[in-house]
C-alpha cells in the first residue's frame, strides 16, 4: 500500500473560527472548502487539518454530533520557547504553559476556539 497524504479529520462547533485560528496563528492554509467543511494544508506539516460541522450528513451516524474531544493535535517544532513566545504575543492563550519532561521533551499547548488542544513539541538532546 503507497500512502499519499495523510490527514485528521476533526469534528468542531465553528468550522470558520478553528479555520481562521489554523491559518492566522500556525501558518496553515485553506486548500479545499464547502459548507461545513474545510481542509486546511501546511507546507511542514506533512499532513492536513480537515475540519468538519457537527451534524454534517457525510459524518457516521453515530459520530455526527460529537465534538472532537480527548485529542491533542501535535506538531513538532525547532524552538517550543520562540514559538509559545510568537503565540503569547500574537494574542493566543497559552493553555498549558513551557514544561521539560525528564525524557527529552519540551512542549506547551494552546486551545483553538472550538475547544482543540494543540500542543508544540521540541525533542530535547540528551546532555552527555
């Protein structure tokens, strides 16, 4: 099997204000879009954010109302600090703030509109 693209598919409130947060703060950009739906792509992603109204018919029957929730949306980042920094200037919350975790890793999180966790990872070298 050849996997092409990758995507998550996120079901959300307001698909315009998680859109609008993507592109504004974190670079992504608008790719494909109909009513209650949009995929928005990155260029270092490696993958695109589809975000998608509850409710929408195309959704499972059971799935259809949920709101994406319990999910982190991580993205690997060179600087954690400058980028939490960008952000905190920009005006977005920082809803976890700058941690190092004893295995390497160093990240923070912020929440979209619609209640997404984003969280940026920096992986850490181990001082010899």
């Amino acid at each position: 099997m050849k996997i092409n693209r990758s995507a998550v598919s996120l079901t959300v409130e307001d698909v315009a204000a998680s859109a609008a947060f993507f592109s504004e703060h974190l670079g992504f950009r608008e790719e494909m879009s109909a009513d209650g739906f949009v995929s928005l792509g990155h260029p270092d992603a490696g993958m695109n954010v589809v975000l998608l109204r509850r409710g929408l018919e195309v959704l499972p029957v059971g799935f259809r109302d949920q709101h994406a929730a319990g999910l982190i949306l991580a993205f690997t980042v060179d600087d954690a600090a400058a980028t939490e920094a960008r952000l905190k200037e920009a005006g977005v919350e920082i809803t976890m703030p700058l941690l190092d975790e004893p295995w390497g890793e160093r990240l923070f999180q912020v929440t979209d509109p619609n209640g997404l966790v984003v969280q940026f990872v920096q992986w850490l070298t181990p001082e010899a």
